[in-house]
DNA sequence: ATGGTTGGAAGCCAA
C-alpha cells in the first residue's frame, strides 16, 4: 500500500473550486495542499476529506485536505510573531508530519520583499534543523517559488535576476537539501523540461516556457519510502486554469 | 519585446 500526496497552488480556491474537485474526483488522493488560497475562508471542497487550513484577505492562504483525521501543529512558521501572511500549515497524520507552504515570491529583488523571502527561508530552514532533530518523518510540500537549477527553467538566462533564480534563494534551497531533505521530483526524474508553472502570459504554456518551482523535499525517512513522483499537467490546459499544474507522489505506507 | 495575463480588491497590487 501507498499513500498518495499531492501538491497545487491553485491561485484563488474560489476561482478554481470546480478544478479542484474534478481534481480530487479523478486522483483520489490520500492527501491534498493548496495554495494561494486568496480568502480569509476556505470553501468545503469535498466531503471525502479533513480541511485544515490558514487565510487571509486577498493573499496567500494555504489548506491540507487529509483523509481521516489530521491533527494541527502549526499554523505559521515560528521566529517572527508580526508576519501575519497565511504561508504556513503544519499537521500530523498517520505517523506524518506534513508541512504545506507558500514561500515567498521575492520579486522585485531590490525591495523589501526579497529580503522578506531570504528571511523567510532561513526561518524555514532553522524549523527543518529542529525537525531532523526529532524522531518524526517529514515532508515539506508547496509552491517554493525557487527554481533550484538551470534546468528546472526554460530559458537561464530569461530568469538571471529574479527572485527565483537568484543565487541567494537557490543556496538557502540547496542547504535544505544539505539537511538531509531529498528532493523527490530528482530522486525519480532526472530529466530536463519537466515544469510545474507556466506564466499567463506571452504564450508560455503551449511554447511550455516553464519554470520547476512546486516541489516535495522528504526528511531521509520518507525518501526510503518514496515509490513514485509526477507532474500532472493535464489541469493546465484546462479552461480558465491556474498558472500552477499539481505535483504527485507516493510514498509506501511502511 | 522595458510587453504580456489573471485574481481580488476597490479605484491598483501581487504574481
């Protein structure tokens, strides 16, 4: 048996509740996070699953859909008590912990909303080190909003001096990984090409001028157990879709 | 392509 978690920034549940549930109709997965909610409620997607989520007004927002029961943890990154944006969702379920974040874009790079995400990432980075000191397996699922190599983009040079790219996010990416977390997409697919964003605009979606920035990181427990990864591209090329398609894996029940 | 598109808000901002 394995457990079946998937990951999708849906940009507004409200504009995307029918992708969702046609979504979750036909992958029937064990677990579902959101992101980029939009609301300061998030709306009962399906009666199959448990809601645990944090909003806000307009931004950001994130949701664990479990079946069964989950037990919440943490409901916002530790270390700075007046970051009010809804980025963060910890839970425990079945023996699991499960983390759904939202990271920071960064953009533009020369404002304090760069400075923000660096921040934001050393924060994320110190939960990690209090984690792996811990007995809990973990994963770490979401939008990252970092392209972690060049051919995670369609075009490097296209993305020199964002936010995503930038030298400073990639290295705060690549230290989680030298905690130990194993990047699952790498671990089975190793090819170049394999996006799970495509902008809105200039045509990217069907040049597939992607970028990789939605990502499942597994503490060494769960990388044992990693069986299968893929991007869904399919909600993409849906009408009216999110500029995000879900990422899946599956990891065997012990 | 110093453009282009989308969502939520409110008469622009974030992505």
């Amino acid at each position: 048996m394995t457990y079946k978690i998937a990951s999708w920034n849906v940009n507004s549940i409200k504009a995307r509740l029918d992708h969702a549930r046609a979504w979750l109709e036909s992958e029937s997965p064990d677990v579902l996070f959101l992101q980029e909610l939009k609301g300061e409620i998030c709306p009962d997607i399906s009666p199959d699953y448990t809601l645990n989520f944090v909003g806000q007004k307009a931004y950001n927002g994130v949701a664990i859909l479990t079946k069964g029961a989950a037990q919440m943890v943490l409901d916002h990154l530790p270390e700075d008590d007046l970051d009010t944006q809804a980025r963060y969702l910890e839970v425990d379920w079945r023996g699991v912990r499960l983390i759904n974040i939202y990271l920071p874009n960064g953009n533009p790079i020369d404002t304090d909303k760069f400075s923000y995400k660096i921040k934001w990432m050393k924060r994320l980075l110190n939960r990690i080190s209090e984690l792996r000191a811990g007995a809990v397996p973990f994963l770490i699922g979401g939008d990252f909003n970092v392209i972690p190599d060049e051919k995670d983009c369609y075009d490097p040079a296209a993305w020199a001096g964002d936010a995503l790219f930038s030298p400073e996010a990639r290295g705060l990416f690549r230290a989680m990984i030298h905690q130990g977390l194993v990047d699952a997409y790498r671990v089975i697919d190793h090819q170049a090409g394999a996006y799970t964003f495509w902008d809105y605009q200039a045509g990217a979606w069907p040049r597939n001028n992607g970028i990789r920035i939605d990502h499942f990181l597994l503490s060494p427990l769960l990388a044992d157990r990693l069986v299968t990864v893929r991007i869904d591209k399919t909600p993409r090329g849906w009408d009216q879709p999110s500029d995000h398609t879900p990422i899946i894996i599956e990891i065997s029940d012990e």
